[in-house]
C-alpha cells in the first residue's frame, strides 16, 4: 500500500502538529455497521462505517483494558468492547457507558479502578478517496 503524502490539521481536540493521511483498506471492505481492527504508522486502530455511510477511527483499544476494539460491535454511535461490555462513543471517543458485565465486576470496578483507566480513547480524521480509506496520523 503506497502512503499518501498529503497534510492535514491534528486529529480532533490536537491542533499543533501535522499529520498524513496513510492508506488503511479499501473503501469496499468497510460495509455499513461494522468495524475492524486496523494499523496505520504501527498505531492500532479501529476503523469502521456506521449506518448511513460515516466513517470513523479511532484508538484500537479499549483504555480499561486494552481489548481489540475492532473486535468490538457498533450500536448506534457506540462501539461496544468485546470483553467487559464497556462502551464509547465513535464521534469523539468519549465513554458512553463504564463496564457493564457483570453487576458484581461493575461493582469492583467503579470502587477500585483509578479514574485514568476510565478515559476515553483517540479518534483520528478519517475520509474516502479514489476507492481507499485513509486516517490522518503522525
């Protein structure tokens, strides 16, 4: 895959550094609804199409702890981690909702974890050109 050269602004939320667009997949390999864990410049990173068409990227990993968001399911603008359920929110990386399973894990949890663990993740500038998917990154 040859990387595109072209600059763009910062990632959302960062606007001091310049970043290049780097080829991920195909724009046919991303139907609607879904999501796959990706790389780009050695960063993981889930990138997927909710329904309608919108494009999005971001960090490939759930900051609880560290499962493969690509692996995860999309619900609306949320993408679900594939292990303890937690939720974030594909538009700005945002939690949407802590760790859901189970009542007594939840419970352990929002009583132990520090608060960093309950960050959100990254999300990168994405678009679609010539048939490709490409995300804007350092």
């Amino acid at each position: 895959m040859a990387v595109d050269t072209k600059k763009t602004e910062a990632p959302k939320g960062e606007e001091s550094q310049t970043y290049t667009f780097v080829t991920v997949c195909k724009s046919d390999d991303l139907p609607e609804g879904e999501v796959q864990q990706l790389k780009a410049r050695n960063k993981e990173i889930a990138v997927g199409r909710l329904v309608g068409g919108q494009l999005f990227a971001v960090g490939g990993r759930c900051s609880h702890l560290f499962a493969r968001l690509g692996k995860g399911t999309l619900n609306g603008t949320n993408l679900k981690c594939p292990w303890h359920n937690a939720e974030f929110d594909v538009t700005d990386g945002c939690v949407a909702k802590w760790v859901q399973d189970s009542m007594l894990l939840k419970a352990v949890y929002d009583a132990t974890l520090p608060a960093f663990m309950k960050r959100g993740i990254p999300t990168y500038e994405i678009k679609e050109e010539n048939g490709d998917v490409l995300v804007a990154v350092d």
